[in-house]
C-alpha cells in the first residue's frame, strides 16, 4: 500500500497525539482524503509497536460503513486481525484485534441485533479483555453522526483513555487534540476535485417561470459537456448529476421527475436512478465510471459513505422549508473519477446549480477557499506567442531510494554537526550538539516549586531518570521509534532501520559510519535520541548537496505556452474589483483567490510598476503549466512550478514567491525544499539565459526583497535587493 505523502503526515500526527495526554483526537479529514486508508494502515503500525492493544472502530447505522471499513482493511493490509459485531460475540476481543461495529446494534432501540442477554454477553467480552490486560483505543467513524449519550454510555464500557473521532464536519469536542488534513494536500494529490463552482456563468438578474427547470437545464448542459470531454482524451466516464430534494416533498420530486422525462431520462431507459428512503432506482453499479444513470434523486442527505467518484454535478432544490445545511452532500462530487487529474478547469471541478441562498453561504463557510466565485477568462492575443522550454519527469519514483537516503543523512549530519572519520570525535561532537550519549534509557522530569499552575519548566531543575535497558523489554519502543523516524520521509521501516544500523552499529558495514556502537547501544542511543533523530533525516532531504548539482535527474522538455483560457476563481465578496490590466488574461480581477499574501503584494506590484508590461500567474500542477524538475536527496523526482512568469523591458522573468522574513529578520518560509527549488531555478535561467529569482518579504522595511545569485536565509545579506531597485 503506497501512501500519499499527506497521509503518511496524517500517520506520523496521531501517533503523537497518541502520547499526548488528551484522550479525544480529532481527524478532521476532507471527503476523499483516503481517511480509511490511514486509520488502518495506522493501526497496523501501532498494534506492532504497542502490545495488548485492541481497535474498536465503531460506524453509524446506514450503508453497511462497519462490512466496508473491514473489507478495506482486509485490502490494504495483508494478515490483519479484522473482526465484526458476530466475531467478537463469538470468540471475543483478541490481542491485536480490529474490531469493525455498527454503533446502532449497540444503541439503537428496538434494534433486535443485540438482545438483552447478548448485550450483556458483550459487557462481559469487554470485560475479560479489559481483565487480560488488553487496552482498548476507541475509533468513531462519522462522529459528528453519533454524538450522543447513548453512544457516550457505549464508549464508557470500554474504559478507554484514546477515542479517534473522524469526520469532514466535526462537531466541537472539549480539550481535543485536533489533527486536519488541509484540503490543498488532497487537491495536489488529485484525489478530489481542484474547485466547486456555483452557479457557473449565471446573469446578474435570472428570470425564469420554472426555477426547477432552469436548474435542471444547466445541470444537463453541463453533463453534456463534461461526457463530450472525457470522451475527447479516450476516457469512458459519464459525469452523474446528484438531484438534492428536501424531504417530505412528493410534489417537487414528481416535478423534476416529469421534466427530466422530456429530456429523455427515466427509471425504464436506466438514465435516471433515485436513493430514497422508501425508494431504490437503478442503483446497481450506479458508482462505476461508465455505468448508465446521467442523474439519481437524493433526498435531504444520501446514505452515509456513498462513494461515487463519477459524480461531478449537485442541483439542489428548495420548496422554502428551512433545512440543516449539509456539507457531506458537496462532498459526494468532489472525488475524482479516476483519483487524479486530467490537466483539464472543466473536467478537474465539480459543478453546484441552487437559488439556495442558504445552502450556497454554507458551502462557502465551509469550504472556505474551496467554494469561490468562478468564470472563465480569455488570453489576450498579444500574449498568445510567448514560449518557454518547459521540464517532466521521464522516471516517475513513487518511492524513495535507501542508498541515496543513507548518503543525504550522511552528508547533512557532516555537514550539521561536523562529524567526520574519527568515532571517538564523533561522539564528542554530538554530545555538545545536545545528543544523549547512555546506554540505559534516559527519560527527563523536572523538580522545584511553583505558586501558580501555569509555570513553566524553565522555572524548574531538570532531573534525569536512567532505566537500565532491556533489549526485551524495550524491543517495540525501539520498533516504534524507527517507524516514526521513517514516517518523516515516507520510508519503511526496514529499510529505515537499514539505514540507521549502517549509521551507527558496528556490525553493519558503510564506509561514513557516524559511530560504532555495540547492537545493545542502538537501542538506547535511538530511543534517547528520538526527536534529534528525525529532525536531522528530515532536514537531510531537502538541504542542497554539491555532489547532487551533478546528478540532475533525467527530463523531458516540452514547449510552453501559457493556456489560452482559464477558469477564474475569486472572492466575489472582496470590496475591491479591480480588473488587473498588465494581467496577460482580460478581466483578471484583484480579488483573484486563493491566494497567499506574499502573491497578494507582488500582483499589486506589477500592476504598479512602470518596468513590468505583463505577468502570468502560473499553477501549480499539471502538464498545462511551467514546470521545471527537481529531487530530494533521496531521489524522488519533483515537480516545481514557480508562480510567476512576467514580461520586464521585452525579456521574461521567472518568479517564485516565499514567506518573508518577521521585523527581527526570523524567517517565515515554511517550504524547506525553497533552497532547492532556488538551485534548479538558478540553473534553468542561467541555461536559458534569462532571469528571475526568489521574492520575498521584509516585514521590517515591508519591502518586497528578490535574491537572484546566492540563495540566503539572512534578509540583511548581499544576495537580498529591494525588488523595486532592481525592477
């Protein structure tokens, strides 16, 4: 199972909220976002490192969520100990157990599932494991679905001090540790849709006599029009528009029934499905890419886990009734059909149809940067000409190189600490960078005392407690240590431990060993030295190697026009709006979104600027726009997409924007790739004989800074000029 670097940041986050001391994690995780591939893949990782551990991952009611939560487990991770509600009342609850239950044959009532005597019968299977010394961590699936007292009264019995809440819409819960996967991250993946568009080219003013059919009418030209699209690049996929009614509405259901009649689609010919409560249409096969259905009538909100990732189209209606805006239902068109991208505004979107005023605010608050005002803008025919050399990847790496990781680790702990050929120096040099250097385990707490609860342990003695080691003992400590520090590069364990072993134990042979210590130090050396030991192979990624400028990987080049249309996204609520008129796009408005502030200042600029004729604002994935190839130094090829291509005295400049630099010269730039991507931007330029660079901001002078030359972290250096000095 190969995760998405995202992912394996969501793994390596609940391992650490797993030590904190908040029992409630919340997994805040968009629809899409491969969330069941995460729990179980982190369950797999933490029943190896932490014995007598049982998962109990509880699902509501609807959809069978419990029978497909165990199967995609059973998919994913080979030999896993998967169970459901009639395996644990037969056997009971296991060490290493994955317990798969429906939360409404545990509390809903009436519900014959569990009887009296069988709901005791579970009490007491809870009740054996807890006296077998089993440990129970609670997973709520679609929390914000079961938060309630009954299903409190149901997580009590398990007397469990972990409960993973899982949802897109989380409901608040106190003192939690709240873990969220940013949308971006999804949408970068191509895993879901790149932006929901409202009500896409609607006039100002709509008149109509039938509002129903008026929706109904965009929502068909634009099914339409994303089929003759698939079709166009040899994909055999039929976009399904979801039609949201409001419960209790027989009269509107009939209507839109009736009128997709005239338009040819009904339950006898297979075009049209419906999912009601009381009602199933044509579902079968309805998820398939190519499967008959063009539309399916929903009610208020569809079952719970429905995943239809051909759906790319929600018309949802009203009948004036005041109904609980449901977010979950956007989700259902914002997978992508194939998990990926097709380089395509139309066909990488969804599409919402409504006169809804309510339901259209909720998706923007919800959304937030995901929900905007949309249309499609022109490129001006004077910029249609401008060509560039862009680079692809030629050898696509999904994983990471253990050789290459092994040398970056070398050359970055050279490099950081100094170390060289002589261990015994070695040793010394890492114990003054703050390394712990025992071979028992060494915890830390602290003494002293504090008038109020709110002290700080600066304030108190630190106290070291040394436990002699024990290989047996803290086998799977050192195990969970590895798989956290491989979790940092998104390698595995094995390989991670391979690495390691060849950096520090005498026993494995490598020509830069680090230190040469007894198998039994290892052990200590690592636990003890955890958080130092996956900051410095972390960072060994990305810092810049001279040998690597060398050793480009190999591209491909293609020529590079800027797209001669686009789908404008912006904040149709922003005050200001501005055409931008050196934009080589018409109607390029100021309140473009999303956009990152240090983007924000430098479009002001060129607007402003008497040297800048033009400027494009590139994006940020896929084969339409400028992309130049770089690597980690492990060897996995990257994309980088710079933001900005812009005209200055008849020559193309190249731009990348950062975060600035605060008033006391700290560094604000959270991408530690920027280095790199400085290296590659250099060499591209200087190859092409252009020029470019760096921008960022200083927030003491609040000037917009460029490095051109020499790549900095210090804004008061040579290698930083004002960028309008030099504009």
């Amino acid at each position: 199972m190969e995760l998405k670097e995202f992912q394996l940041t969501a793994v390596r986050s609940l391992f650490e909220a797993m030590d904190k001391p908040a029992r409630d994690i919340i997994l805040k995780s968009p629809t899409g976002s491969g969330k069941t591939i995460i729990l179980t893949y982190f369950m797999h990782q933490y029943i190896q490192s932490y014995p007598k551990t049982v998962f109990v991952w509880l699902t509501p009611g609807k959809g069978n969520l419990e029978e497909q939560s165990k199967a995609k487990m059973d998919k994913y991770i080979h030999a896993s100990q998967t169970k459901l509600l009639a395996d644990v009342m037969t056997s009971g609850f296991e060490e290493n157990d994955s317990c798969f239950i429906n939360w409404e044959k545990l509390t809903k009532k009436g519900n014959n599932a569990l009887k009296d005597s069988e709901r005791t019968n579970f009490l007491e299977h809870i009740r054996n494991a807890l006296n077998d010394g089993l440990h129970f961590v609670i997973i709520v699936d679609e929390s914000h679905q079961n938060n309630t007292i009954k299903a409190d009264e149901i997580i009590q019995y398990f007397h469990t001090d972990k409960i993973i809440r899982c949802s897109a819409t989380p409901k608040g819960v106190a003192n939690a540790e709240i873990i969220e996967i940013p949308e971006e991250e999804v949408i970068a993946a191509g895993l879901i849709k790149k932006m929901l568009v409202i009500n896409q080219d609607f006039p100002q003013t709509v008149e109509t006599d039938d509002q129903t059919a008026y929706l109904l009418d965009k929502a068909l030209n634009k099914q339409r029009e994303l089929r003759s699209a698939f079709a166009q690049i040899g994909r055999s996929i039929n976009p399904l528009i979801v039609i949201q009614i409001p419960n209790k509405s027989d009269i509107l259901q009939d209507e839109v029934e009736s009128y997709l009649e005239t338009q040819g689609l009904n339950y006898e010919n297979k075009q049209l499905a419906c999912w009601l409560s009381d009602r199933h249409e044509n579902l079968d096969g309805i998820e398939a890419n190519n499967a008959d259905p063009c539309a399916v009538i929903i009610k208020q909100a569809v079952a719970t886990g429905w995943d239809c990732p051909r759906a790319h189209i929600l018309v949802k209606l009203r009948d004036n009734m005041d109904e609980t805006f449901e977010i979950q239902t956007i989700g259902r068109i914002r997978r992508m059909p194939e998990a990926k991208h097709y380089q395509n505004d139309l066909l990488d979107s969804c599409y919402l149809y409504t006169f809804d005023e309510k339901f259209t605010a909720g998706v923007k608050t919800a959304l937030d940067k995901g929900a905007l005002n949309a249309c499609t803008i022109f490129l001006k025919s004077e910029y249609k000409n401008i060509t560039l050399i862009g680079e692809q990847r030629t050898m696509i790496t999904t994983t990471r190189s253990p050789q290459k990781a092994l040398q970056a680790i070398a050359d970055f702990a050279q490099k950081e600490y100094g170390v060289g050929a002589d261990k015994t120096e070695n040793c010394t040099r890492l114990q003054t960078a703050g390394f712990e250097m025992n071979e028992n385990i060494v915890r830390h707490t602290f003494s002293g005392e504090a008038a109020t609860l709110n002290f700080s342990s600066e304030d108190m003695n630190d106290i070291a407690v040394v436990e002699k080691l024990s290989t047996h003992t803290h086998g799977r400590e050192y195990h969970r240590t590895i798989g956290k520090i491989g979790l940092e590069i998104g390698m595995e364990y094995s390989y991670m431990n391979t690495i390691i072993r060849k950096l520090l134990d005498r026993n494995f042979t490598y020509n830069r060993k680090i230190l040469a210590l007894e198998p039994r130090s290892v052990y200590s050396f690592v636990i003890n030295n955890a958080d130092k030991l996956r900051h410095l192979v972390r960072e060994a990624m990305a810092f810049e190697m001279a040998q690597q400028q060398m050793d480009m990987p190999s591209k491909s080049y293609f020529e590079f026009h800027i797209p001669s249309s686009c789908l404008f996204t912006y904040n149709g609520d922003a005050k200001t709006q501005l055409v931008m008129e050196k934009n080589v796009y018409q109607n390029y408005l100021s309140s473009a979104a999303p956009r990152s502030m240090p983007e924000i200042k430098f479009e002001k600029f060129c607007e402003q600027s008497g040297s800048v004729e033009w400027w494009y604002k590139n994006g940020d994935k896929g084969n339409e726009y400028f992309s130049i190839v770089y690597q980690d130094n492990s060897g996995k090829q990257k994309l980088f997409y710079p933001d900005y291509l812009i005209g200055v005295n008849g020559e193309i400049w190249i731009i990348e924007t950062k975060g600035g630099f605060d008033r006391s010269g700290n560094s604000q730039d959270i991408d530690i790739y920027t280095p790199k991507k400085f290296a590659v931007l250099k060499s591209y330029l200087d190859e092409h004989g252009m020029k470019g660079g760096i921008v960022r901001n200083d927030d003491l002078t609040d000037e917009l800074c460029i490095c051109m030359d020499h790549y900095s972290e210090d804004i008061g250096s040579d290698d930083w000029a004002v960028l309008k000095s030099i504009l």
